[in-house]
C-alpha cells in the first residue's frame, strides 16, 4: 500500500513540473515558430506551423533592428549594475551589521526606505540632475538609477547573512593579522557567495527587463538598450509584429545559454554554504 | 579588538560608498517629489503652492481610487499565486527529482524574457477570436467562459495578474530555492533517522529555516506588485478606459502626459506610503529578524 | 577557478553579442540618424527630434535628405544633428526635455493640445515673426494651415503635410452586392444591414487602440452637430455631455447592434483590422489618409477595388464635414541660440523636393500649393484630394485639439460606447474628468 502511494506522489510530482514546463515554455515555443511567418501570415494562422522556414525577419530584425547592438547594451548595462551594486552593497551591509557604531540602525532603515521608492517619480529629477552633469546619454545615467534601486534590497539580504556569521571568524582572522577590509574581501565574502549570487540574479533581472530609464535618459539610438529596441519595432500607424518577434527569440536564445552554464555556478555557489562550519 | 571594529575609518569605507550613492540619487529624487506634490506645476513655468490640495483630489479622484483597487488585487493575486507555486516547485525540485537542472532552467526562463515581448505573445494568447485561451476552452466545451480578456473591464486586471505570475514565479522559485539549499543536509538525514516523513521535514524543518527569505520574498512581490509598470504599459496602457490602471501608469499619464507634475508626485507618495504599510505588515507577519536568534 | 570559469562565460556572452551587433552596424541604417558630415569640427552643432522608427521609413529618408542637404549647403556654420524615436518615447522624451530646459532646437510636433502646454510654459518660439519677415516661405502654404497651430493670434510651428479621416470602400463588394456609396447616416446602416446578410463584414473598426472608435464617434458626431459642435466643444460652450454627442453614441451603438463590425473588434489591433479589409473580408474601413500606402500595395487584394467616401451626415444642416489636420509640424524652441538658422533648416522641409516626397513616397496630403505630377501620385490621394476639396468643414481630431487629458478621455469614453456601454453615462464622465482635471 505504501509503495502505491509513494509511486502516486511521486508521479503527481512529474506531473505538475511537466504541467509548468508545457506552461512556461508555449508561449516562447510560439514565439519560435511565428519569427518564420510573415505580418499577414501571423494574423490568419497564429497558431499553427508556419508555411516555409522563412528567414526574413531575423535579417531583418538584426540589419534593420539592429537587435545584436542593443543586447550588448543590455548586457553591458546589467553586468555594471551588478557589479557595482553588489559590492557598493556588500560593502555597506557588512559596515552596518559587524563594525559597531551608535548610527547603525538608523542609516539601515534608511537604505531600507529605498525599497519603497516608485521609480518611475524618480525621472523627472534626476533627468535635470544628468542633465546639469552632462550625463545624459551615458551608460552611467542607467547605470546609476539601477544601482541605486538594487542597494536597499540588496543590503536587507546580505546585511541578513552577515549576522548569522559567527563572531569567532573575524576574531580569528584579525588574531592572525587580517586587516578589517581584507577579512572582509578574503574571509566573510567568499562564505557569503549563497546570497551574493541571489542578489547578482535579482539585481540583474531587474536591470536587465526595464524599460522606462534607457528610454528617457539615452537619446542615442546605438546606446538603447534591448526593451527601448524591441519598441522601435512599432511605427507610427504600423507594426511590424513579425519582426519584433524574430528579435525577442534572437535574445531568448544566448540568454538561455548563458543561464544553463551560469546555472551550475549558481548551484554550486549557492549549496557551498550549506556545509557552514 | 572592538576597538578595531568601531574605527570610523572602516566604517566610512565601508558605508559610505553606498550611502552616497543611494542619497544624492535616490533620497533627493524622493524629497523632490515631496515638495513637488504640493505645487501645482508643469515643470516649465512657475508653480503655485497649493498644500494638501492634490492629496484631497485624489481622495476624489475615480480614477485613482480605480488604480489603488487594482494594485491591491495584484498583490493579492501575486501573493496568493507566487509565494505557494514558487514553494510547491522549489521543494518538488528540491527533493531530487530527475532532470531538475532542467527543469530549473525552464522555470526561470520566462523572468529573462523582456516585458515587451511577454506583452506580445500574451496579447496574442488572450485574443478572442483566435486566442490560446479562448481555444481551449472551448476544447473543453465551456464557451460560456470566453471573454475579451485584455478588453473586458471586469477581466482584464486578471488576465494582466496571471501574465505576471507566468513571467515572476519561476524567479522566486529560484530564491527560495537557493535558501533551500542552504540548510544544513544532516538536518535532514537526522530527521529521517528518526522517522519523520517528508511532509513533516518540510513543515518543521524546510519551513522555518528559510522564513527570512521568505520574507524578503513576499516583501519583493508585494513592492514588485505595487510598482509595477512595464508590462501594463505594454499590453493595454491601462485600458481599456482605465480598467486595468494601476499606480504607476496613472502616476506616469498624470505627469508625463498630461504635465501635472505636482499631481503626478501625490500618486508617488501615495504609493510610497503603500509600499512602507506593506514591508511594516511584512515584517510583522513574519517576525523581525532580531528575535530569531 | 570559479572566477576563471564566471569569466569564461561573461566573455562567451559579450562576444556573441558584439557578433550579433557586428553584423547589423554595416548594412542597416544605425549611422543613419546621427550622422556628421566631413569637417564638423568648425561647425556649431544644433539638434533636433522627429518622430518615426524603422518603420515610418519613408518620414525618415525625408528627414535625411534634408538634413544632409542643410548641413552641406547652409551659410550659418551649422550642423544639425537628428534623433528619431517611436510614438509613445517621443512624447515621455519631449515632455521630460520640456520639464528639465533642455529641448532640442528644433522638434516635431502635434498640433492644436498637443503644443499648447509648451506655448504656454514659454518653451517654444513664436516662428510667426520670422514667417512674416520672408514672405516666399509663407506664401508656400495653404490658406488656414496654420490655424491649428496658432495660439493667442501667433504662430508656433510650421505644418508640412495634412491628414483626412475617410472611409475607405470596396467597390467590387459594394457593386456585387447592389451597394451604392450612402449619402446619408441612415444609408450607411441599411449598407451595413446588408453586407452583414450577405456574410461580409461591414466595417472594419479595430478598437483595441482607444483613438479608433474615437475617431469614428467624432465623425459620426460631426454628422449631427456639424462646425458649430466642434467649434462650441473648444470655446467651452458646448459641453462633452451635449446632446449631439450622446445622439452620436447612440448611433454608434445602433451600429454595434446592427452587427457592423468584425468578430472581436474590441481586442483587434490597428494592423489586424487595416489586413481585414486589405483581404477584402471586410467591405469599409474607417481610417487616416496615412494609410493609402499600404491599401494600394500591389501585394494587397483590395489595392484593385479601393474607393472612399466621406461617413454622411445624420443630419444634412450639419453640412459635408470630415476629420482633418495639419501633420508633420515642426517648431523651434525657445532656448535655441540660432532662430534663424532653425528657421532656415525647418523652411527646407516645405522645399519641392521635400514636399514631392512626402506626397509620392509618404501619403500626406500637402499643407503647401506645390503642383504635384498625377500620374506620379497614387491614384487614392488623388480621389481623397478631391474629396477634401469638397468638404464644408475640417475637426482636426479630438485628441489632438485637447491634447492628453481630455483627448485621451474621449478616446476612452468611445472605446466603452462601442463596447456597448451607455453613451449618456460615458460622456458625462468625460465632462466630469475635464472639470476635475482643470483643477489640477
């Protein structure tokens, strides 16, 4: 009876990932298929094989598109957030959370207001801000807003790992002769690389998918970045649907790539601290 | 050696880097708005100082009144979809199954997608004559079920809500995921040892021993959800007549569109102070981090 | 070793892109926009910014080879550089460069609402002055161009092109069906009614995009109050809720019900419904003139049987009145150091060639008196040019003539009416909004 059940649940577990598995994946398989169909093609038969593997749109959506030039903004704009905003971040919560001053607490509910700040009323004031420092149409102008956005959360998650570190550690180290910032860069954060990557993913993610700040703060068209290019797809009266599409699967593609060997870092990164000692 | 730990030196490198960061870019723009949302201006000629007035006429606003009701359906809808999803995949996963590299990779894909295109293929997916959704549904012989989902009042504040959970849950998954992994495997072997089924493990061990994250994760989804913006601007600007306008977008129409500045930074604030009710709750619910240990 | 293997992979991701890129820098047109001449170093660089994307290429060549051909012959020492972005990022880019005092020298824009805030805030220059110093400029242009774009009596920017609502018909599905061009509101139902029988669908009416059925509401409102509604809604002394726009939503939904439309109009995009009618599975589609173009391709089914009508009047007093405005309208900023080397840049958009372009490759109507080659010209902005002539009167759009705010809420009060909802309800909201609104 028990083997019966224990069968059951475990093929109720493979059904529901296939469940999701078929969910998340559709829509981007339909994507794939519909970058072969042309504009009036997509709109009579949406939804089954296209006629001929039709390479139009994706010469199209890399000449005309130019979507190979704004994925490498995206990635240049998001790998920057990350690294600055990850170690501005690590930096501060370790401050905060493991050297002792009176001012600690309050300056970390500072940062943690950050987490409650609507973007977008951001704009106006810091377009005026870059603008007066001729930052304007720089990768720093996006830079800059994102890092800002990704601190708060990123200090609560870390600043939540260094406290659970036990004291001894930096005892030993600085026994040993350790500077304060070299324990920190050779010790604490090698240990903390479980929450160090989940803030790289978090903050990368929210990079990587905004819109709204390289629209506004990049007026060159060779600087925007990958959602501001997708937009260009749309003309005044007209849209070219088929093009916009072959150029989401162009980025779906190296970004699945690059997921799958980041993938196992990750893995590996985040159950490295599960043997803590 | 405390002595060593409470060197200002340290600690201005350490801080100070991000604090500076953070306050000339991120605490200014939010003082500005402040002031901002009690003038009456277009930005480019002389405002006038008018208080409490734009507060008092978003109180009367139907519009606005319209947004608050939508963004709190999607916290809830986001609430109620992620967190559990998210756990019920993370821990099927987490409790080895075959191919769960895969499986992970998968799920997360969806979040790498830009809004843009998500936007897209679900417009396509929600359409009503030729519309995944409405397709099966009728395989299922429930035609009374089709609606104009993205151009229906009454549904498309739900159809945007579960484009959302397609695209995010596969990310928190990930999250809870790693704080999953982060516990301690003899834990587990102990507990077997001692004869407590999976269920059991879970409750008494999983459960508690990621409830910080748990915590930043429904404080994500809950500020996420009421700062949203990308993909409703994408797939229906807000419509149809407002149906589906959330604080954001009517935040962006209001300044960006229709120039009122100073009424556009009232909603700002407004949804400040909604975010700062939800981390309060937030914390409250889940128990500061303090008391733990 | 980790680190190796993190940078391994960041290179593999930075090199497929620079690949990627590497193959579109050549051959598209990314040096396009931004292009400077041989010797600018000397040159006082000024900017401007246009509306249109890849995809409004014709508007774009247009805005090249002006530009080339300033920068190569202009005896001010200027260089003007361009930048073009999409709808929806032109208008949150203009609003945030106003906002922060750093407009470009010279900009597109809509007219009427659209500029207005601008004007007022003091951001734009009056370019009537210098319209009235060199006479040869001004006298290119049509007579009334420039009403929509002047404020207080002054002129604010300069309209090289216009646009018409019409309805454009099958005339093949017309004549096969015994349907003749209605003359009358209450004909255009009757066409409808049968059309519906005979299992075409009537109009093609995509209303996924508010501004379409607002559209439609206008002009089916222009049909029962005439000039005197419009002219009564600007000066304030008509009200949205006015009988003569609840009687238009009425008759609009007397159409709903008729079964005018195409299944699903409420989600079907603008592109959708213009490819119904372009596959003739629809037998009238209610549009801008914009859309000449691409009805006429020789690779649409229509292009064979295209005609257009003006939507009739419910009410014959109200007279032979259509949507219409002036488009592609330029104007200078008020920070800009060189008015006159703006003015000298902005008046070669209204030059020959520039015009024939926008009439042969781009579909606009024109706002000057150049003599245009027929045989040249789609044989549509012919009819429609005649069309126009005949007119009584021209709305230039709602939305435009209220900018966003009202204009956006008209759209959406006419996207709720043609969703079947009640017209009275629906326009005493507008007029609800618009009193709130001014207020704020």
């Amino acid at each position: 009876m028990k083997d019966i059940i224990k069968v059951t649940l475990g093929g109720a577990k493979y059904i529901i990932l296939m469940f999701f598995t078929v969910l998340f994946l559709y829509p981007i398989f339909w994507l794939f298929l519909n970058s072969f169909k042309s504009g009036t093609e997509l709109f009579e038969t949406p939804w089954s094989l296209p006629g001929t593997l039709d390479l139009s749109n994706y010469v199209r959506a890399i000449q005309v598109g130019e979507i190979g030039r704004y994925f490498l903004n995206s990635v240049i704009v998001a790998i920057a957030v990350v690294f600055f905003a990850t170690l501005l971040s690590a930096m501060a919560a370790y401050g905060l959370t493991r050297l002792k001053w009176k001012l600690s607490k309050l300056v970390l509910s500072i940062f943690l207001l950050g987490m409650m700040i609507p973007t977008h009323a951001t704009i106006v004031p810091l377009f005026s801000f870059f603008n007066k420092m001729k930052l304007i149409n720089t990768y720093a102008a996006v830079i800059i807003p994102h890092v800002v956005f990704a601190i708060p959360i990123s200090i609560l998650i870390l600043s939540g790992f260094f406290s659970s570190i036990p004291k001894e550690m930096e005892e030993a180290a600085i026994m040993d002769g350790c500077s304060i910032p070299k324990t920190f860069f050779q010790i604490i954060c090698p240990m903390a690389m479980p929450s160090i990557v989940t803030v790289s993913v978090i903050t990368f993610i929210t990079a990587w998918n905004d819109l709204l700040f390289p629209q506004i703060f990049l007026s060159d068209p060779k600087m925007m970045t990958l959602p501001v290019g997708l937009t260009a797809f749309q003309g005044r009266y007209s849209t070219d649907y088929v093009g916009m599409i072959a150029a989401v699967v162009i980025t779906i593609i190296p970004s699945i790539i690059v997921y799958s060997i980041l993938h196992e870092k990750i893995i590996d990164g985040m159950t490295a601290g599960a043997v803590k000692g | 050696m405390d002595k060593l730990l409470q060197s200002k030196k340290y600690i201005l490198f350490f801080v100070a880097p991000a604090f500076l960061v953070f306050a000339v870019f991120g605490l200014f723009p939010i003082i500005y708005n402040f002031v901002l949302s009690l003038y009456r201006t277009d930005l480019m000629s002389e405002g006038t100082f008018v208080g409490l007035k734009n507060y008092s006429n978003l109180l009367k606003d139907k519009i606005f009144i319209g947004s608050v009701k939508n963004n709190l359906l999607m916290v809830a809808g986001s609430l109620l979809a992620h967190l559990p999803i998210a756990l019920l995949l993370a821990s099927i996963i987490f409790n080895k199954v075959k191919g769960s590299r895969f499986f992970q990779s998968i799920f997360f894909l969806p979040s790498v997608v830009c809004g843009v295109a998500v936007g897209l293929t679900w417009s396509f997916i929600y359409n009503s004559e030729f519309g995944m959704v409405n397709a099966i549904l009728d395989f299922l012989n429930l035609p009374g079920l089709k609606h104009q989902w993205l151009s229906d009042e009454k549904t498309v504040i739900f159809a945007i809500i579960i484009v959302v959970m397609w695209q995010y849950v596969g990310y928190h998954m990930v999250i809870q995921l790693a704080a999953m992994k982060n516990i301690d495997p003899t834990l587990y072997e102990a507990a077997s040892i001692d004869g407590a089924s999976k269920w059991r493990q879970f409750k008494d061990i999983t459960l508690p021993l990621i409830k910080p994250i748990l915590k930043v994760d429904a404080i994500l989804i809950i500020t996420g959800s009421l700062k949203y913006f990308d993909l409703i601007f994408v797939m229906t600007g807000g419509g149809p007549n407002h149906a589906s306008e959330v604080l954001s977008t009517y935040m962006y129409y209001q300044g960006f569109r229709t120039m009122k500045y100073g009424y556009a930074s009232a909603i700002g604030n407004i949804l400040l102070l909604l975010c700062a009710i939800a981390i309060l709750t937030c914390n409250l619910i889940f128990g500061k981090k303090k008391e733990e240990d | 070793m980790r680190a190796k293997k993190l940078l391994a992979v960041v290179t593999a991701l930075l090199v497929t892109a620079a690949m990627l890129s590497g193959c579109g820098g050549s051959g598209g047109n990314g040096d396009g926009s931004t292009k400077d001449s041989a010797g600018s170093k000397d040159k006082v660089q000024m900017t401007a910014m246009f509306l249109g994307s890849t995809q409004d290429q014709a508007v774009v060549d247009i805005i090249q080879d002006v530009t080339d051909k300033f920068n190569a012959e202009n005896e001010f020492g200027v260089e003007f550089k361009f930048e073009t972005y999409e709808n929806e990022q032109y208008k949150t880019k203009l609003t945030t460069v106003m906002a922060s005092n750093s407009a470009p020298d010279v900009f597109f824009t809509w007219s009427a609402g659209y500029l207005q805030p601008f004007v007022e805030g003091g951001k734009v220059y009056e370019i009537g002055q210098l319209l009235d110093q060199d006479s040869e400029w001004k006298e290119r242009f049509n007579e009334g161009v420039f009403g929509p774009v002047t404020y207080d009596g002054k002129i604010y920017a300069v309209p090289h092109g216009q646009t018409l609502g019409v309805m454009f018909y099958n005339t093949r599905l017309f004549e096969e069906n015994n349907v003749g061009v209605p003359e009358t509101f209450d004909e255009l139902l009757a066409a409808c009614n049968t059309f519906k029988e005979n299992g075409i669908t009537p109009i093609s009416v995509p209303s996924k995009d508010a501004w379409i059925p607002g559209q439609l509401l206008q002009q089916v409102a222009n049909g029962i109050g005439g000039m005197d509604l419009f002219e009564g809604t600007v000066d304030g002394s008509k009200k949205w809720n006015d009988d003569g726009y609840v009687e238009a939503g009425k008759q609009l939904i007397q159409l709903v019900e008729a079964g005018a439309f195409p299944d699903g109009y409420l989600g079907m995009t603008n592109d959708e419904g213009r490819d119904l009618f372009i596959k003739e599975k629809a037998a009238m589609y209610y549009m801008g003139s914009w859309d000449i173009g691409l009805l006429s391709d020789e690779s649409a089914p229509v292009s064979k049987s295209v005609g257009v009508f003006n939507i009739p009047p419910t009410d014959s007093s109200s007279g032979n009145v259509a949507i219409g405005d002036v488009d592609q309208c330029l104007a200078i900023s008020a920070n800009t150091q060189n008015t006159e080397a703006a003015a000298a840049y902005i008046k070669m958009f209204s030059d020959v060639e520039a015009q024939e372009a926008y009439a042969y490759n781009a579909d606009y109507l024109l706002s000057t008196k150049t003599e245009l080659d027929e045989s040249k010209l789609n044989p549509l902005f012919v009819e429609i040019t005649k069309l126009q002539q005949e007119l009584t009167g021209v709305t230039p759009w709602l939305d435009r003539v209220f900018g966003a705010g009202e204009g956006v809420e008209f759209n959406n009060a006419a996207q709720a009416i043609i969703a079947g909802k009640d017209a009275g309800v629906h326009m005493d909201a507008i007029q609800q909004f618009a009193e709130d609104n001014a207020d704020r």
